[in-house]
C-alpha cells in the first residue's frame, strides 16, 4: 500500500490553562490518501478545530502537540522547525478558514493579497503576479475579474470573500487544503456554490481536502470519508452513507437523530431516551367563529431607511391563535426587520399591525414598553449569550420583565422566575450563575424563560437555534415546540434553516429582498414550491439521508 | 463582585505583586488622609521661627521650614486636601461624562454630533491653560479648582463612555431589555452605564493622579489654595526659593509625596484594567 498523503498517528494536544493542562485532543489516528475529501463532524468542544490547527501548526501559545506524529508525505512536521513549516504552509498544505472578512486583511485590495500569497514561495514580477491573480479569480468564478482585483475585502460579499480565500489557498498549488467551517455563516445557495467550487478545484487538480463542519448535511454530500469527534476523540469512521444509515457509536447515532431533514418530526430529535421528554399533543383547536381578527394580523408592511434603501417592501400575512409561522429568507431578505417591526422595537415607515384586532403600530415603538401589548409580544433572540446582560444572574434575566410589566417582587417575583425556570427545564441551583458561566444550550433556556416569563400571546423567535449545536438544537426545539401546545402560544418563527422551519410550523412564509416570494402550508410549500426561488432555496440545503 | 470575579482578582494579583502594593499604598494614603490631621507630631501652621530651615532631624523628620513650620507634619496634612480636591473633580467629571456620553453613544445623531464638537472645542485649548482662566475668573476659591479640574478632565470621560456605549448599542441584551419593557432612557441608566463602568473605573485611576497633579500645579502657580494652608503645590512653590541655597527637603518632601501619589494611582489603575479586561479570563 502506497503511504497516504497525511498520517496522523495518536496525536494529542494539550492546552495549559490556569486550571492546569486540558488534553483537547486525546490521541487520533486518521490517514487521509491525496485527492480525497475528507470530513471531520463534531460539536463545539469535539477538537475538530484544534486538529485542524495541529496538522498545520498553527496552535495558540497556550496549545501543543503532547504525543503522537503527524505525517504529511511521510515527514513527521509535528516537531518540524518554522523554517520547514513556511516552505510547507501555502506551498504543501493550505487553510480556509470560517470568518472569510476577517482572514483578509483589510487595508489591502485582493489582487495585492493574491499577489503575496503567490510570491511567498517563488519571485514573480509585479505584472507575472496581477496576471497570475487575475487568473485564480477566474478559477473562482468571480464576476468582473479585472474589476475585483483592486477591491477591498469590504467591497466584497462573505461569499466573494470564501472565494478570495479560496483563490489564495490554492495560489500555490498545494496538495492538502483544510477548511475549518468555510461557509458557516454564508447563505445556502451561497454555501452551495462555494462547496461545488472547492469541490471542483480539488477534483480537479488532485488536491486532498479535510472539511471541518459541524453540519453533517454538508459532509454527507461532499466527503467520500467522514470521521465523528466527541471531546477529543474519534467515535466513528465511514463512508457518509453508511454512517448516516446506519450509525454504529451511540454519539453518532445521537447525533444524526438530532439532524432535522425535510421528514423529520420535533418528537423524534431526541433519541437519547435519558433526555426523551413525550410532548403533549398537538392541542385540538376550534376553528375561530367567523369575524374574529387573527392574532396577528400585518398589511402592507414596509421599512425604509433615511438612505433610501427599502429592507421592507409591502409584506402581508397573519398569525392565527396557537399558530405557528414560518418567516424564511436568506440574509438581506428583511427577516429580522420584519421580527423586530412586529415586536415594536422598531418602527415601520408603512402598512399597518393588528393584534388581536386593534391596532398597534400608531404606537411609536419609543413609547411601547408602556404598551399593554408589551408583555403580549416577546421575542427569543438568535445568539443567546449576545441577548443576556452580563452583569445580570440567569434570576435577574428572567426576572427583569416580570417586575417591568408586572410589577412582581420579593416571595411572588420568586415563585414565578423558579415557575419559568422549571417550565424550561433550567435547574434552580443555575438561577445565580451569570451568563459566561452557563453553556450555550442554558443560556438559550434563559432566553426563553424570559421570553415566556410575562404569559405573551405571540412568541417572535429569531433564529432561536442559529448559534446552537445541532444536539441542544434538538433539545430547544422540542422545548419551544411543547411551550407552543402546552400554553396555546403562537410563534413567529424566523429562520435560515428550511428543515427546521418545515419541522416547526405549519405554514410558511418565503422572504427575498424584502418582499414576499411564496406562502402557504409548509408541506405543500416545501413538496412543491411554487416559486423559482424557494426551488432553488430547497435545491441547495445539503442533504444526508440521499447520500450517494 | 461574583465569587469569580474575586478569584480572577486574586490570580491577577498573584502574577502581579506591584498592582496589590499599590492598592496597599493607596488605602495607606486613604487612611493617612483621614487620621492625618490627629496623629502628626506638631500643629502644620504653627510658626517656630528660632527653628526655621533646620534639615531633616529626628524631632523634624522631614526638617522645618522658613518660618520654623514642621515639614512632616504640613506633607501628611496636605495629603487630605489634595486628594480631596482630585477625588471630588475626579467624581464630578466621571459622573457628568459618564452620563453624557453614554447618552451620546446610544442615541446617535445630532445630539452626539452637537456633544462631539463642543468635546472637540474643549480639547482644542491647551487644558491647563484653560484651568488657569477658569479658577481666575471665578475666583480663588478650593471649590474653583475643583470644577476647572472636573471641567479639564471631562472630554475623557464622555469620548470613553460614548465609544463604549456605541460597541453595546446594538448588543442582544439592549434590545431583549426593551422588548422587557424598559424605556431607552431606563436602557441607558440600568444597561449600559453598569456595563461600562468596569472600564471606566481604570479610567478613573489612571485620572486621579493625573487631577492631583492638576491642582497642585493650580495652586503651584498661585491659583486656588492659598497659603498658609499646607498643600503640596504651595509647599513646592514656597520652598522653591530657598533651592538654590541648598534646602532642598522643602521641596523634595512635597514633591516625592505628588510622585508618590500618581504612581500608585497609575499602578493601581494598569493592575485594575488586567483584572477587568474579560479578555484575560481563560
């Protein structure tokens, strides 16, 4: 047997923290032939990142590699001087990295980055090297060559910057590219043409891949190998479609049950039985006597800012009681305007909000937090730890809208923050913890026991699982999903994630620049789009369950 | 302060043994300020001219000087006023800026831009020479020099509070706390000041000593307290005319009680911003 392009042979890194040596990545082993892609899953903390880092020595001051070797064309580069590392990096083994703006630096345009990339391993001439930048621009199928050469990098999309970073990447030809997450963050269509791209080049000229993701979507439909992480470890190795059939480790197993797909239903997320809570059922509504207004009802909603730029451009639709509605679109889409224009922290420059029939937007939304609507209209945030005050316990969180709007203290503000805390599953003894030190599914509950600590009829959920990882996804959706029938809430549920949105509600609102392209019952919607665009929205979310 | 908070501190301190003395240092002055008055040795202002210009001795640690008065006792004495005049500007400018500009920061607009320049104007004059105008101008009075301290100090606080206003402005938690039913005033007040204060406390450190130094030069200069009352700038200015005849401990006993004073305040200050800045915590 041929000796593979990368070997890595019980390779462990040791981070030296103030609580003494932490082990991130306790001894893998993994062989990567060239010209193949290989994906590496796992949830935040799995040390799939880290890996990656170790491979290229790219570790933080505080990291190194403990044990173990890591081979790259039979060289052991674990232990390899910064001499030999430079002529390796870029030339052998390139990087992309998540955040594609910021790996760019930003006071120098695209054609000079592209230009120090290629001369850092051989003299070109300024006019070789423009030639030779323009050309990798075209290999990354960026619009108006000539013209992005002399870009800055925040001239340019997230997506134009992946391809930037791509172009830079393969400049001088290496044998093994690492993509840390490179389209998290990015659209789906964006995120579908970046990964055909990086696909085609590394096809194309024989490069092998290691693509660090935590969307096993992503892998499934783009790696020939897939490896599963779990704190530091290997728990699994396959091709994609057997691992996703028929998953062997119980993580694994967890992990793909956790997965929303087009067929996936709330109850079966959790497969783990310690954490399977059965929801109740689905309550049986009576169809709303003839006359009464919806919950909610919006006309004709527009948002215009001073500079001229419409996010909003006319957008109806209506809310019923206990119903749940799905707001999707990608970025630009006016989502988040629509969501924060509802909830009265902004306010519409048109169109009209009914809530149950009455009017609320003549009220300013300076004014509104003396609204009686307020405590009817809550909003869970997209990042929880962003949407939680720092210097405010997860009690002081939950209880800070219980004593504006209800004016609660002492023995009663108590008893209702312990009643939201024990409905979302947060145990007491975390109520005095302040935000840094709960872990991102807690500060999510905290986020919702604020939200549904006033009884609110309408529940504004922006992206509530955005920053999640997909287990403690599964976890909150099923928690919101039980609060919904429990309580008759309903929900606006704005999001990117089209499976979760087809899991979550009933009907279904697609958003494109601000207007509406196409709403209706989501099974019918997501089975048969009537709109090019939702086609092409369903068309790029990466699938697993048809991994071929 | 969280029990982490306190353990950050402790670590802090254990890695950096100047910011816990100059913390020591610090209370020590504090203290002295406070007992000062009761616990020296001879009245301040009581002049023994048959002593007069005598050097340091063990009955006159510190030496005496022109009119026989006990150095020591006028440095010890001196420390309550001076700290006094610097810690009171010091509070009135945090509080004033630290409201202004966090306003500024959150609202935006013309008010910020309005705010801005009239920050910009007052930076523009050279800010002692803008002190001294003000205290002639309003009069030789302890309270004068406290406000022209407060004003001179004042573009700080509000530029620092308005910048760290703006990165939070658009944070999660503002917006979760209006849709919990705060105003934006109430936002302002309950949200943001709090969080900015950590910063501003090292801001404030680091501008104390800086203030003293402000209203010893005052009063170096003439301007402010006016002698016989002990403060360290009257005591330099006075003892400056007999330097030049060799009676340097009337000038170098003040003096090193200023040096003394900034430097921990400036320690005390670089040592707060480490145990503050979450970016240390790992």
């Amino acid at each position: 047997m041929t000796e593979p392009l990368l070997r890595i042979e019980d390779l462990a890194v040791t981070f030296s923290t103030r609580r003494g040596p932490v082990e991130a990545v306790k001894g893998i082993d993994l062989d990567l032939p060239a010209g193949r892609m290989l994906g590496i899953v796992g949830e935040s903390g799995s040390g799939k990142s880290v890996t990656a880092f170790a491979v290229t020595r790219l570790l933080d001051a505080a990291g190194r590699i403990s044990r173990g070797r890591v081979l790259f064309r039979g060289e052991d580069i674990s232990r390899a001087s910064s001499k030999t590392l430079r002529a390796i990096h870029g030339a052998a083994i390139s990087m992309i990295f998540q955040n594609p703006r910021a790996a760019l630096n930003p006071i120098r345009t695209v054609g000079l980055q592209l230009a120090d990339a290629l001369r850092a391993h051989r003299p070109l001439s300024d006019k070789a090297a423009r030639e030779k930048a323009l050309e990798l621009l075209k290999t990354v199928l960026i619009r108006e060559p000539e013209k992005r050469l002399d870009a800055y990098p925040h001239e340019l999309s997230g997506g134009m910057c992946q391809r930037v970073m791509i172009a830079m990447a393969i400049a001088c030809e290496p044998a093994l590219l690492i993509a840390d997450e490179p389209t998290t963050g990015l659209d789906v269509t964006t995120q579908k043409t970046v990964m055909d791209l990086i696909a085609r080049i590394t096809a194309e000229r024989q490069m092998a891949v290691i693509l660090i993701t935590h969307d096993l979507g992503l892998a499934a439909q783009y790696c020939q190998d897939v490896v599963v992480m779990e704190q530091g470890r290997i728990v699994e190795r396959a091709a994609p479609e057997a691992l996703f059939r028929r998953p062997q480790h119980p993580y694994t197993r967890r992990l793909v049950a956790a997965s929303p797909t087009p067929t996936s239903k709330v109850e079966d997320l959790v497969a783990d039985p310690e954490y399977h809570v059965p929801l109740p059922p689905e309550p049986l509504r009576e169809k709303p006597a003839a006359g009464t207004p919806p919950l909610l009802e919006v006309v004709n909603l527009v948002k215009r800012y001073n500079h001229g730029i419409t996010a909003v451009g006319g957008v109806s639709f209506s809310i019923g009681a206990g119903e749940s509605v799905g707001l999707v679109g990608e970025s630009g889409s006016g989502k988040s305007t629509i969501s924060r224009m509802i909830c009265r922290l902004i306010d519409q420059t048109e169109g009209e909000i009914n809530f149950e029939g009455q009017s609320i937007s003549g009220i300013p939304a300076d004014g509104f937090h003396r609204s009686p609507y307020r405590r009817q209209i809550q909003i869970v945030f997209q990042d929880p730890h962003d949407s939680l005050n720092p210097r405010f316990s997860a009690f002081d969180a939950i209880a800070h809208p219980l004593k504006r709007l209800d004016r609660l203290s002492n023995t009663a503000l108590k008893e209702r923050v312990l009643d939201c805390a024990a409905k979302v599953g947060l145990p007491a003894n975390l109520l005095d913890r302040f935000p840094h030190q709960l872990s991102g599914g807690q500060k999510a509950r905290v986020g919702i026991a604020r939200a549904i600590s006033v009884r609110p009829r309408l529940l504004v959920l922006d992206e509530p699982t955005a920053a999640l990882d997909v287990s403690v996804q599964a976890v909150t959706l099923q928690l919101l999903e039980r609060l919904r029938r429990e309580d008759n809430l309903s929900f606006l549920f704005v999001s990117h994630d089209l499976n979760v949105v087809r899991m979550m509600c009933e009907r279904t609102i697609v958003l494109q620049n601000g207007c509406v392209v196409e709403q209706g019952e989501s099974r019918r919607l997501f089975d048969a789009p009537e709109s090019e665009y939702t086609r092409t929205l369903l068309a790029a979310v990466p699938h697993f369950e048809g991994a071929a | 302060m969280s029990s982490a908070t306190l353990k950050h501190a402790a670590f802090v301190l254990r890695g950096n043994p100047l910011t816990a003395i100059a913390a020591f240092a610090t209370a020590l002055l504090v203290v002295l300020a406070i007992i000062g008055p009761a616990i020296v040795p001879y009245d301040p202002t009581a002049s023994d001219v048959a002593h007069a210009l005598e050097a340091p001795t063990a009955a006159h640690w510190f030496g005496t000087d022109q009119l026989g008065r006990d150095v020591f006792s006028r440095v010890i004495v001196a420390a309550r006023l001076d700290l006094a005049i610097a810690a009171s500007a010091v509070v009135l400018s945090f509080a004033l800026g630290a409201v202004i500009g966090s306003i500024c920061g959150y609202t935006g607009g013309r008010v910020d831009r309005a705010v801005g320049r009239f920050v910009d104007v007052l930076m523009a004059f050279p800010l002692f020479v803008l002190a001294m105008a003000m205290v002639a101008a309003l009069g030789n009075r302890v309270e004068n020099i406290v406000i022209a301290t407060a004003l001179i100090n004042l573009p700080f606080y509000i530029r620092f509070a308005r910048a760290e206003v703006n990165v939070r402005r658009n944070a999660g938690w503002v917006e979760a706390a209006r849709a919990c039913g705060d105003s934006h005033l109430s936002v302002v007040l309950r949200f943001l000041l709090p969080n900015i204060l950590p910063a501003m406390a090292v801001q404030i450190s680091l501008n104390l000593g800086w203030a003293i130094l402000n209203a010893a030069g005052l009063s170096f200069i003439g301007l402010g307290v006016k002698p016989p009352t002990p403060e360290w700038g009257i005591m330099v200015a006075e003892g400056a005319r007999f330097i030049s005849t060799g009676k340097w401990w009337l000038v170098a006993f003040p003096g090193l009680a200023l040096m003394f004073c900034v430097l921990c305040f400036n320690l005390l200050g670089d040592g707060l911003r480490d145990i503050l800045d979450p970016r240390m915590r790992t």
